[in-house]
C-alpha cells in the first residue's frame, strides 16, 4: 500500500474587501488562511497578509477558493521570494 501523507492541504481565500485594512489587503488577492482563531471574536478569520504574519480579519472581507496543489506550492514560493 502506498504511504498516506498527514500534511494537511493548505487552504486559501481571495480578499473581496479591505475596508480599514488598505496597506494589509489587497482586494482580488489570494491569501493563505489558518482559519478563526482558537480564542477571539466570532466571525473572524487567521490570514497570511502582505506582511507575511498572521494576523485577524473579519470573515466576510474573504471567500475561500480551491487552489490545486502545484498552484500551491507556486503561491509558497511567492510568498517566500523563493
């Protein structure tokens, strides 16, 4: 039998707001998502933004999207400058 892997897909959002968040968000991006916080305020959100840490979000500025595993292994290493 073939080995199964235990990593966990990435999971991915495109931003279709950034009202209050101009310099952080960039609208029609695609950002990495960690999903909501474990402790915080309900509808919210974990993201990569651009500068590079995770930081909180409303939920509603996104909608996740399914993103192939080459698209995102190339979005890593466009995020890393790789």
């Amino acid at each position: 039998m073939g080995q199964v892997s235990t990593r966990r897909a990435k999971a991915f959002v495109i931003c279709i707001q950034n009202h209050g968040y101009p310099a952080s968000l960039e609208v029609g991006k695609v950002y990495q998502t960690l999903g909501p916080p474990e402790h915080g305020p309900a509808h919210r959100t974990r993201v990569i933004d651009e500068s590079g840490e995770a930081y909180i979000y409303p939920s509603a500025y996104f909608r996740p999207i399914e993103v192939s595993l080459p698209v995102q292994r190339a979005l890593a290493k466009a995020a890393t400058g790789a």
